[in-house]
C-alpha cells in the first residue's frame, strides 16, 4: 500500500513539474510573439514612412501648371458627347445619335446578302462582304450604324480585312455595350452558318478584343 501512494505521490509531483513548465514556456512564448508583432508593425510603420517620403519627393510639381486655351485633347467627342440613357425614348437616342458620324464602311460597299443559317454560299471575297453588309444590319444592336445606337454610345463597327486561306480576317473599331470577344464570336457565327467553307473568323490585331482598346474609343 505504501508503495503504491509512493509511485502516485511520484507521477503527481511529475505532472506538477510538466505543467509548470508547459506554462512558464507557454508565457515565453506569447512575451516573445507580442515583442515580434510590436517590432513587425514598427518596421512595417517605418517602411511606410519612408516609401510615402520618396513618393512625395518623386511626383512632379505641378504648382505651375495651367489649362492650355489651344488644348485640342480636351474637345473631343468621348469628352463632350451627352449620351442618352437606354430608358430615353427611341426619338431621343436618334437626335443625339445624328449629331455622331455614322461609321463608315472601310472597304467598297457591296449589297447585303440575306440569307437564312445553314445556306451553302461559296466562299468568295464578295459573298464574305455581302454577307457581312447583312449581318450589321440583322444583329445591327451591337453597332453604331443607327442612330439610336449611337445616341447611347455605341459607336463599334466591324470591317472585313481579308481573307487568309478560309480564314476571314475582321477588324473591331469604336465603342461597344458587348464584349468585344463576345461582338467578334457573334460576327463570326453569323459568317460560319452562311459561308461553311470559312474555318474561322479571326481579328487583325489581338488589341482589338481588349477592353483597353474598347475604352479608348470614340
């Protein structure tokens, strides 16, 4: 019996030991995080100062600067246009839409071919324009050739380049509502489902499909 309160006397004072010893480590341990943090957040703090200290000194003064009267960046039509909104009526969008330029057509006008989907035209420099001709008209919405369009905005036009091998090589220009990955991809259905020689439609310049170019434009 005694020797049995002597090994329990023996494993208490042990666990008493360990648990001492867990929280004298565990008190290190949390001194030593609070000094990391306060030192991170003062280099941190520091390194703030010191980069908004070169900021400041790196921005040009501009104290001089004034409007130059001659300044033609400032009178273009994206700057001074005031567009209608899409709940204005139909009337409305067209007398602010005849005060923008149409957009033109870059290439000789040919008439449109009206076609239903799923007609085998053969592939030719003149059916891929004719059917493109048709096309602005018939998903005309993406486009700035209405007025109505224009008055809200959309200025985009969409002009054939060329023909690469069965490939048809697009070109994407003003402003547009749509994507322009989402105009081109319309475009090019619209072809495909007229002309099924055409193995794709592609763009000129990889640029124009970028939302950079579309708010670039006029």
């Amino acid at each position: 019996m005694n020797f049995f309160l002597v090994i329990v006397y023996v494993l208490v004072t042990t666990f008493h030991s360990f648990s001492e010893a867990f929280r004298t480590l565990k008190m290190e341990f949390r001194s030593r995080f609070i000094e990391d943090s306060v030192l991170s957040r003062n280099l941190f703090q520091s390194e703030r100062r010191r980069h908004h200290g070169r900021s400041i000194t790196f921005l040009s003064d501009w104290s001089n600067f004034s409007v130059l009267d001659d300044d033609d960046d400032f009178s273009s039509p994206s700057r001074t246009t005031q567009y209608a909104s899409e709940n204005d009526s139909q009337e409305y969008k067209a007398q602010i839409g005849n005060q923008i330029p149409n957009p033109e057509i870059l290439v000789d006008y040919v008439d449109p071919i009206f076609v239903p989907q799923g007609t085998m035209l053969e592939l030719s420099f003149e059916n891929v324009q004719g059917v493109l001709a048709a096309c602005r008209q018939e998903i005309g919405t993406m486009f700035g050739y209405s007025p109505e369009n224009r008055g809200v905005g959309i200025t985009g036009a969409v002009d054939f380049v060329d023909l690469d091998g069965p490939n048809v090589v697009l070109r994407l220009r003003g402003r547009f509502w749509h994507q322009r990955p989402t105009v081109l991809a319309r475009v090019g259905a619209y072809i495909k489902g007229r002309i099924p020689e055409v193995v794709d439609v592609v763009i000129e310049d990889p640029y124009q499909l970028t939302d950079e170019a579309n708010d670039a434009a006029l």
